[in-house]
C-alpha cells in the first residue's frame, strides 16, 4: 500500500493544492484512494473539496473521536465520496483542540493502568489498524497542517513517507538542506522508520530555475521528478471554484491554455512516479 504525508516545514506552499491533485492522478490511474484531512483550518482538504461535513457540531462523530478513543461510530461511517474518484475523511474543529484531548485521553489511560498502550502520536496508526479501513485502499493520503504537533506527528507515524513541496526560494532549499535533520528528528520521535518519497519545487517563477533546483534536491539524495511552474491563475481558480485543479481546467475554462495542461500532466507524472517508487 502506498501511504504518505504532504508535509513541509513552512505553510502555504501548495501541500493541499498538490495532494488534491495527485489524489485525483492515484484514483485516474485505476487505484482506491483514500485521503484523510488532519488540518484543522477551514482552507484545507476539506473546504478544496467542497465537502460538506458538519466540521462545526460538535456532537457529530469525526476522526478526532476516534483517536482519543471516544468514537461514536464506525470509522467507515466518517468516509465522503468525492467527485473525484477518491474518497475522504474530513476535517473537523475538534482538530484545533487534539493536543489537549490527547493529554487528556493519555491521562485517563494512565488512570487505568492501560498508559503504555497508548501513544498519543501514533494513534491514527491504531485506529486504521483496528478498523480495517486501510485493506479496502490502495493510496492513502494525509494532509497535515505545517506546524509541528500531533496533527503532524500522527499523519508521519500512519503513513511512514513524505511528499515535499518546496518554495524555490533560498529559505525554501534551506528546508530541503535541513531535511536530513528534520526526517532524523521525526524518526527518533515517532521510533519508526521515515522516507521521503519526493521533494517538489512548487511555484518557480523562471523556466531556467527549474533545473537548478531540482538538481539540488537530487544532489541531496532525494526523488525530484518533477518542478512545477508558478500557476497563480489555475490555482487560485480551483480555490475559488472548490475543486481539483484539473477539473478546473476541464470544467471552468473555456479554451484549452497548454501550460496548464503541461502542468497537470507534470503531477500525473508525479503521482506515477510516487507509486514507482513505493512499489520498490
Ligand atoms: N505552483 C503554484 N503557483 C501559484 N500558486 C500556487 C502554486 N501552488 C500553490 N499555490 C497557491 O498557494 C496557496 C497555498 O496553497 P496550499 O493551501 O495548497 O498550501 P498548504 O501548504 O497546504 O498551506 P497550509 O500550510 O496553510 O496548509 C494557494 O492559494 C494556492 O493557490
Ligand atoms: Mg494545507
């Protein structure tokens, strides 16, 4: 099974954006998808997708319940259908409270003598494990938010791999100098072992940067297929539209502009690429 996180250490350079596009290229490209929404802001998975989940009631089951181990139902039971082929468990306020609700259900376990079998970062990890969600996927796919906690932790310890998107800036490839650091620090963190399945440029402005950069990455001894132009149009279009970005560009523009095209295709690239590499 294919799992990973779109992770990066800085905010807003394009992990939902990305993940929303490469989750439609696993699920074009014949596979069961499975994306779960772990960022608590309202722009994220959730809101691109448009799926209308209730991330305000707080009496509604969601997957916050589950990891402190107060479900009200089936995990199953948490899952949207997208129109996209590929399908999501939501986000939900709940998530802007997990640090202190995991304290809090670390807490009771401790209370119970059952403290050690419970590993506030690895309980998502657990809780697919026991529902028996990941057997009916082939991909899964968890969008964090960029801030180290237990949204973060949680989402690395389930999936074990991690697609970056990087700024082509200087602060952008001083993330990816640091990556060693960082993937050593979640492993020593979480006691598991961590991959990084693909480093992406996201958002270079000059063509003749493109090279430069994913040079560097592969220097550094990481996957970097592709780089992927600055698309303020297209991307900017499906946030405002609520969609992925291909069905953006097949369903809200009226004529065909190639350097979009050429950018969809660069994703589906990536995505092949990614379940290559998970398949060795
Ligand atoms: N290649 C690109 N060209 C132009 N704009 C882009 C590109 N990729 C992403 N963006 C824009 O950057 C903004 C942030 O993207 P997105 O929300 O996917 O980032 P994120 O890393 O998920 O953010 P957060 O850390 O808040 O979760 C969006 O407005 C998106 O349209
Ligand atoms: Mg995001």
């Amino acid at each position: 099974m294919l799992t990973y996180t779109t992770y990066s250490e800085a905010g807003g350079v394009g992990k939902s954006t990305i993940g929303a596009a490469l989750l439609e290229s696993h699920s074009n490209h014949g596979l069961d998808v499975l994306a779960i929404d772990m960022d608590q802001q309202n722009g994220s998975l959730t809101y691109l997708l448009d799926i209308d989940a209730p991330r305000d009631d707080s009496q509604a089951d969601n997957i916050v319940r589950h990891l402190i181990d107060r479900p009200k139902g089936s995990l199953e039971d948490l899952i949207y259908e997208t129109e996209y082929g590929f399908d999501l468990i939501p986000s939900h306020n709940m998530l802007e409270s997990l640090e202190d609700l995991l304290n809090r259900a670390q807490q009771m376990a401790d209370d119970l003598g059952e403290g050690d079998d419970f590993d506030p970062y690895d309980r998502l990890r657990q809780v697919l494990l026991e529902s028996g969600v990941p057997q009916e996927y082939d991909v899964l796919v968890v969008d964090p938010p960029a801030t180290a906690g237990p949204h973060l932790y949680n989402a690395v310890s389930a999936t074990r791999s991690l697609v970056i998107p990087v700024e082509p800036t200087g602060k952008g490839m001083q993330s990816v100098l640091g990556l060693e650091e960082l993937v050593d620090g979640l492993q020593e963190r979480l006691e598991a072992e961590i991959g990084v399945l693909s480093a992406v440029p996201n958002g270079i402005g000059r063509t003749s940067d493109q090279d430069r950069y994913l040079t560097e990455i592969r220097d550094r001894g990481y996957p970097a297929p592709v780089a992927i132009r600055e698309r303020s149009s297209l991307f900017e279009g499906c946030w405002d539209q609520q969609c992925t970005p291909r069905y953006y560009v097949e369903e809200h523009r009226d004529r065909r502009r190639d350097h979009e095209s050429e950018t969809l295709d660069k994703i589906d690239r990536l995505a092949t690429e990614i379940e290559e590499v998970s398949e060795q």
